[in-house]
C-alpha cells in the first residue's frame, strides 16, 4: 500500500525520471548486499546460480522483494505507454495475480491499487472529518475482526492454501491495513512521533537485516526484544551507507 502510494507521488512530482536507477540503487543493491552477506557467513547455503537469482530478486526467500518487483515493472509499464487507463491496468494485474501467485503474495493484491488510489484522490481524503474518519476506523476494525475470526473457524481452516482462504485472510489483512492508516491520520501525536517517524525512514532496512533471524524467535518475548533492538540499529547504520551510496550513483 505505501509503495503504491509512494511511486504515484514520485510519478506525480517527477515522472519518470531515474525510475529503475533509483529502484537499483534504493531497493535491489541494499537487497543484494544483505544476501551477499548472508551467503558469506553461510546463513544461505545457495549456488551461483540460485544467488544470482536472489540478488536480482528473480525468486528469492524474501518474498516481498519478488513481489514488489513485478509491481515496478506493472506501474512502469503502465505509465509509459498507458497512463490514463493505469488503475483499470493494476485492478486487472490485482485479479491476476490473485488467481496465479502464491498465498503470501495473494493477500496483498489489492493494496498497491489502494496505495495508487490514496494518492489520485489525497486531496478529497484531506477533507473527510474526525467523524467520518472515526466511522471508517470502526469499519474498517469490524471488517478485519470479523475476517479474522472466520478464518479461525475449523470449516475455514481446512481450506488452508486455497484462493478461499487466502481470500478471506486478503480481507482481513487490508481492514486492519485500512483501520491503522486511519487511526494514524486522526491522532496526530502518532504521526508526530519523531522515533515511529524515523524507523518509517528505515523501515526497509529493518525489513532486511531482521527477516532471516525473525524464524529463529520462535514465541521468546526476549529474543523478540533483542531482535527488534539490534535490527534497529543495525538498520540505522545499513541507512546511512546505503544513503551514501545512492548519492554517489545516482
């Protein structure tokens, strides 16, 4: 949903412009140094070619890196040769991949044509009341509540990896989605908070140096701590460099 909403504000404000110049440098490079890493310190025991295909992102563990490709390439596309019929194109490419892709990448569907779609109609969303957006909240909470507690139903859960149940859990994943983005847009000492605001910026780092580990947690509180912690601050360092290297290529 942020990475919708994201490239249509970049699309807005510059176009085109260094489009996969900037994709390389901010998202696959970073990517490809924390598997490189991992390889090195034999985290991942992978051959040349399976670590080729990882750092590219062509079919790799992390899933939302694969994913989050096919929408570049989707919204690049698009805008390049077919604009103005962009949002029909990504709802179609939504269904598509819904029907074809694998589970994890089933339930998220919908967000990027959400994210697109925030950013079109920003101005007319800026408008909606504390009321309006209290109601939304509270809908979009009992939606996500209701979806959630259907798929902890025993009749649900034998149609575990089905297009139903991912359905189901698709629902539920973008109400709380919803919800949350809501409630941040209503209580500005959320969006003011200059620690939830500065790992939204790291955010990407934190996604890549914890996700190897998060497996080995299991249900300890205080590995969890520990792992939120040093990714953290690992993260803030990764962020730094990475920074550093974008604006020597770019």
């Amino acid at each position: 949903m942020c990475s919708g909403y994201g490239l249509s504000e970049s699309y807005i404000k510059k176009g085109l412009n260094k489009f996969w110049s900037k994709k390389i440098t901010r998202v696959l490079l970073p990517y490809a140094i924390v598997v490189t890493l991992l390889v090195i310190f034999r985290r991942y025991d992978i051959d040349l070619i399976h670590y080729i295909l990882e750092i590219t992102g062509l079919k790799t563990i992390y899933w939302y890196i694969a994913y989050l490709m096919k929408w570049y390439l989707v919204f690049f596309v698009s805008m390049l040769f077919f604009p103005r019929q962009s949002v029909l194109i990504f709802a179609l490419v939504g269904v598509l991949m819904f029907l074809t892709l694998e589970s994890l990448e089933i339930e998220q569907t919908p967000a990027f044509l959400i994210g697109v779609l925030a950013s079109k109609y920003k101005d007319k969303l800026a408008k909606f009341s504390r009321h309006s957006m209290l109601i939304q909240v509270a809908v979009f909470a009992f939606i996500g509540i209701f979806f959630l507690g259907l798929k902890q139903l025993p009749a649900i859960r034998e149609y575990f990896g089905s297009p139903l149940y991912s359905f189901i859990h698709m629902m539920h994943n973008m109400a709380f989605a919803l919800c949350t983005v809501g409630t941040v847009s209503i209580l500005p000492f959320i969006r003011k908070n200059e620690f939830l605001i500065f790992c939204g910026i790291i955010s990407y780092e934190i996604y890549l140096v914890h996700f190897p580990f998060y497996p080995s947690v299991g249900g300890d509180f205080m590995l969890a701590i520990s792992l939120v912690s040093i990714s953290i601050i690992t993260a803030t360092l990764f962020y730094a460099v990475n920074r550093k290297i974008s604006m020597v290529i770019i």
